[in-house]
C-alpha cells in the first residue's frame, strides 16, 4: 500500500467514524465539578489526525477549541524532563496508580512521593520542579507550548483557571501532604497557581494532533527539525502515557486501543502512533472513570478498521 493510500484509508475511516458517532445514542456526562467546563456543548464530536509531514485528516468539530485539563501535563512532564532529566524520578514514580488521581490515601501510604506524573499529586510534584528550575515558569511553560503548536496566540484560559483555583481543596490537601514530606520545595500557593494554569490551556483537535507529533517522531519537532527532548526521553515519555495516561482505566484503553495516549476531563483525547501519526479526540461525555466515552470508542474503531495499533 502507497503512503497515499494509506491517508485515503485513514481519511475513510476517520469520515465513518465520524458519521457512526453521531449516530450513536448519548453517553456519559460532561465534567461539572469544574466551573465553566460544565456549559460545554455535551454533544461535540471532533477528530484528527496528523502525519509526520504533517498532513491533516479531519472530521466534525476538530476546530472547536476546548479545555485540555490532564492533557497538559504532558507538556510540564517534557519541560521538566529537559531541565533536570533522570533527577526527576527521585521525586515521582513511573507506575500505574490503580487508585483515583486525586487520591491522599496512597499518597500518605508511600510517603508523599505521587505514583506517577500525571495523577494530581504527581502533575503538582512536576510544577514544584519546574518552579524551581525557572525564574518565570509560567511564562516558560507557555512559551514551551507556543513552539510545539507553532501559534503565539495560544494562551491560558484566565477564567478557566481561577474558577480551578477556587475550587482546589484536595489539590490544596495534596501539595501540603507532600510538603510535609519534604517532596515540594517551594510555596504552596505558587504550586497551586502553576497547576490551575497548566489545566487551563485551550486548543482545537488539530492544533493537539500538530503539537503531539515531536512525541510520535523521536524527540523532534516536525516543523523546525529541532530535537525537543532525546530519543529516550520520548521513550519513557510514551511508555508512562501507555502505562497512566487515562487514570486507573490505562489498561482498559491499552486493550481497546492500544496505542500511548493521554486524556482529560475536558473531553479531549491525544494518542500517538511512534513513527507514524498523532490523533486527537473531542468528545466531552465522559465515563465514570473521567474519559471521554465516545472518544476512547472511537479510537477503538479507528485502530481496529485501520491495524494501526502498536500491538
């Protein structure tokens, strides 16, 4: 099969899948414990995909701009990685939680170091570090962001992030528990401030796909042809998405779908083919374990009609 053929495959797909969704009954909820994310539209369906030259393939509402939550993380894990590498994992793990994202139980249990980057106590381990490696880490990070979406008009969402500040106890409960541990090093405020901001980040499925691409492409940036982050970086980048990019329903959607990816309670999904594509998903009904329902659904259909999983 030509590289042609293979786009006209996955463009077929990506259409059908599109029409099938939309034809489907509701199911799931959109977030509501977060202000402003629960006026989203319930029934938002978009999807795309990005090649490595960066053809785009899309479906539906893939220009719709929604809130990218956990997804963020990803992006301070890569910042974080580049400014202190291997170090990082003397603070956080790398496993499976098996537990909610947000919970203290474990984290007293195993001493104030979060199982993973991308559960809460985890994300805010990672803005610790990033406070302490940059004089302006919210600015930095912005900037970070900016280059990989190749967009200066990417912004925080103001509003969006103070309405998180707002309502942050148990974030607010995690940070101290694990500054009792001795395993956050700055204020607690600035923490805090940093993380509600990081979830606040806004953009449309192919601004996400576009953005995700240096992760599917060894490190690099398809754009500039710079080296992001190392060849191994992106591996252990990639293998923590596999392993705890979907909260305790990782290995419900490596089974389903079977490729890295992580989601957000925005309703958004990324996942990445190595070597090959990035897809992004908007689907904001999300399933009892806070994933967009219609969005890992319909991942499992492309991978399956597609034989485009990494297994």
């Amino acid at each position: 099969m030509t590289s042609s053929d293979i786009i006209d495959n996955y463009s077929r797909q990506i259409n059908a899948i599109n029409d099938q969704i939309r034809k489907s009954p509701p199911m799931g909820k959109v977030a509501s414990y977060i202000p402003g994310l629960d006026r989203v539209p319930p029934d938002l369906f978009g999807m795309t995909l990005m090649t490595l030259d960066e053809t785009v393939i899309s479906a539906g509402d893939s220009k719709t701009p929604f809130s990218l939550q956990s997804i963020s993380k990803v992006f301070s894990l890569t910042l974080a990685l580049k400014a202190v590498d291997e170090e990082l994992w003397d603070r956080v793990g790398v496993e499976p939680s098996g537990n909610a994202f947000n919970s203290l139980i474990q984290l007293e249990l195993e001493k104030g170091k979060p199982r993973n980057p991308f559960i809460n106590a985890g994300a805010l381990v990672i803005c610790d570090v990033l406070i302490s490696a940059y004089d302006q880490p919210k600015q930095k990070l912005l900037e970070f962001v900016r280059f990989l979406v190749c967009s200066d008009e990417l912004s925080y969402n103001q509003s969006i992030a103070e309405s998180e500040k707002k309502s942050s106890y148990r974030n607010a409960a995690l940070i101290n528990l694990m500054k009792d541990f001795n395993n956050i090093k700055n204020p607690t405020d600035r923490v805090l401030d940093l993380y509600c901001y990081l979830c606040s980040l806004e953009m449309n499925c192919e601004s996400l796909a576009h953005t995700f691409l240096f992760l599917a492409n060894q490190g690099i940036h398809p754009s500039s042809n710079e080296q992001v982050i190392t060849p191994s970086q992106t591996k252990r980048i990639n293998a923590i998405m596999q392993l705890c990019g979907f909260y305790d329903e990782a290995g419900e959607f490596a089974y389903r779908v079977g490729l890295p990816g992580k989601s957000g309670v925005g309703g958004g999904i990324i996942a990445i083919k190595p070597c090959q594509y990035a897809i992004a998903v908007l689907s904001p009904r999300l399933n009892k374990r806070g994933n967009s329902y219609q969005g890992i659904h319909a991942l499992e259909l492309f991978t399956s009609s597609t034989a485009s999983s990494i297994f």
